[in-house]
C-alpha cells in the first residue's frame, strides 16, 4: 500500500483531492488541513507521495516542502504542488525548494490522475532499488562474516601447527587470548578491537614452527647461542603472517613481531622503548607471561597465582607497560575465572 498525503488548508479541497487519490491503485491517502500536523506525520512515517497546495496560513506549501526535503530520508520523496498562482516566481521557489511537478487550480481530474500515477511509479522504482540496495547491503554482510570466519579458522590451525611442535597447549593460546581481551576492554578498546585481539592472539608463536627441535624441546634452560636462534621465532612469525591484505591476519603478524618487546627497551626482536611498542605488543605481552608463568610445562614447574602476580607488578615499567598490567589485576577475578575455564588436557 502506498501512503499519499494531502496537505490543503481548505476542507472541500482535501474532500476532492481524497476522492481523485481513490481512484489510484493500491493507494492509502492520509489528510490534513493544518500544515503544520501534515509535516509532522511526513516527517514520523515515510510517505510515498505528498500533494500540498501553495496558499496555507503560518506554514505555506514552499516552506513545507523545504521543511520535508532537510528531514533525513525524506530528500527524494515526489511532490507534487497545487496552486492557483500563476506567478512564475512561485514555481521557480517551489523547484528550488525540492517541488517535483506542478499543478493548476481548478484541477484537471484527467492530468491529475496521469501525473500522480507517473509520480508513484517513480516512488515505486526508488523503493525497489532501496530494497535492492538493502539486499545488497545484507549479502555483503554475509560475504564479510564468512571471510571474517575463515580468517579465524586459518588462524586457529596455523596454531595448532605451531602447537604440535611447542610443548605449550591448546589451552595456553585460548588462556592467553582470553587474557588479552580482557586486559583490551578494561583499557577502553573498541568492540572490535577487542575481537580482533582474542582472534589474532593465538598466532602469537607461530614463528616457531622454524625452530630446531633441538631448541625449542630443550628440557633446559637455553645457553646464549641457542636463546639468539629462539628469538627470531618473533620476526619469522610476522614475516609468517603479514602481507596477506587481512586485518586479523596483518594484526596477527604485529603481535608475532612485538609481544616480546619490552617497555624499557631490552626487548627483542627491536628493542622498541614504551609506546614506540604497538599497543596489541604491550597486552599480549602480560598476557603471555602471566600464562606461561602460571604452566607447567616438562622443563618447569607452574608458579602459583599470587607469585605470577607479584612478578607482573615488579616488571611493571621495565618488562610490561604498568598501564597493562593494572588493567589485568584490576580485572584479576575474571582471569581467574578464565583460567578455570580453559585448563590443560591431562596426558
């Protein structure tokens, strides 16, 4: 049903208006006498066609129809003005005003009819081209969902790749991303950076999918030489990573890069000093320490909560970004809820 408004200040006239509009296919008039109330409805429901007439006390058909046009969404609704007045004037404000067409009193029923049914074909093609755009809209949505949803899924079995040669589990990489959000929300990141962390954190270690054997199942602790060849696990992982032309995948490859920098500039593989570290770096770091700290792994024993702690809080400013660590403890009865949650298999 199509929803055409008459807007005269004079009741015969809106009679006769109403009874040409009834006379139109598939067509709802709603009427008005004052102006001002006419406005109101156009602007609180979309009309498919408004007919106005030119000479109407406080608010006259031009203003009405610049009043309509600055209403959002209201810019390409047909109208169509009635006017008595043959002043060339009028019709170039109306046009200037958004006027579509014109008609003269007294009406022609027949040009009436013509013009209004042309101008309601017109409205017709532009909702179906709305609605097409709107479907459009929708399927590239969809598009983007499932691109957003592969991306996560390469994500999640490169690091199961990089898994089945790291002694660390599963459940680390689900731990720390975990963490990581969490520490991301309470510094205020958006939404969707806080998504985009807890799905690019997992690739955190896949650069050390080329580490010898040798190195990386060192029951031991590593001696210089060994320890130089473990760091470039965070270059290769970037270098793994990047150049894909994918958000999660080219942010994945800077925290691969930099989640082992270090805010007072020892880090590796840069040596980059405080805010010089991409923010992402400076989360993933706490998080990945705090949960490798807390592991048990063949070559160490877990640290308790408390001990992890306190190491976080003396490494505040030298190894973390204090801004970091307080948005973790300050959190720290969720993170141990999501340690709780994500525990390590049994072997």
């Amino acid at each position: 049903m199509l929803n055409v408004v008459i807007v005269d200040d004079t009741e015969i006239n809106v009679t006769l208006l109403k009874h040409l509009v009834a006379r139109l296919d598939n067509c709802a008039p709603h009427c008005f006498t004052e102006p001002e109330i006419g406005l109101a409805w156009c602007q609180a429901q979309v009309p498919d066609l408004v007919i106005v007439d030119y000479m109407m006390p406080v608010l006259d058909g031009i203003e009405f129809i610049r009043r309509l046009r600055a209403t959002p969404g209201r810019e390409s609704i047909p109208i169509l003005m009635i006017t008595a007045n043959d002043e060339a004037k009028v019709r170039y404000d109306a046009l200037e005003a958004g006027a579509n067409d014109f008609l003269a009193k007294p009406l022609d029923r027949t040009e009436f009819l013509a013009r209004s049914r042309n101008m309601l074909a017109l409205r017709v093609s532009q909702k179906h081209l709305e609605d097409r755009a709107s479907w459009l809209a929708e399927e590239v949505e969809k598009a983007t969902a499932e691109l957003v949803s592969l991306e996560r899924e390469i994500i999640l079995r490169l690091s199961k790749a990089a898994e089945f040669r790291d002694p660390e589990t599963g459940a680390h990489i689900l731990r720390m991303a975990h963490y990581s959000r969490l520490i991301a929300t309470k510094l205020g990141l958006s939404q969707a950076d806080q998504q985009l962390i807890l799905d690019a954190a997992p690739m955190h270690d896949v650069g050390k999918v080329g580490i010898p054997d040798n190195i990386l199942l060192k029951p031991g602790r590593l001696d210089p030489a060994e320890f130089e060849i473990m760091k470039t696990h965070a270059p290769m992982g970037g270098q793994i990573l990047s150049g894909s032309g994918s958000m999660l995948l080219e942010t994945a490859a800077l925290i691969a890069n930099t989640h082992h920098e270090k805010f007072d500039g020892s880090g590796y593989p840069s040596g980059l000093i405080g805010d010089a570290i991409p923010l992402f770096g400076r989360i993933v770091a706490v998080a990945d320490v705090f949960d490798a700290l807390t592991s048990e792994r063949p070559y160490k024993k877990a640290w308790s909560n408390e001990k992890a702690v306190d190491f976080l809080r003396e490494n505040a400013g030298s190894h973390f970004d204090p801004a970091c660590v307080d948005a973790f403890l300050s959190e720290f009865e969720i993170a141990e809820r999501i340690q709780k949650q994500f525990q390590d298999e049994e072997n």
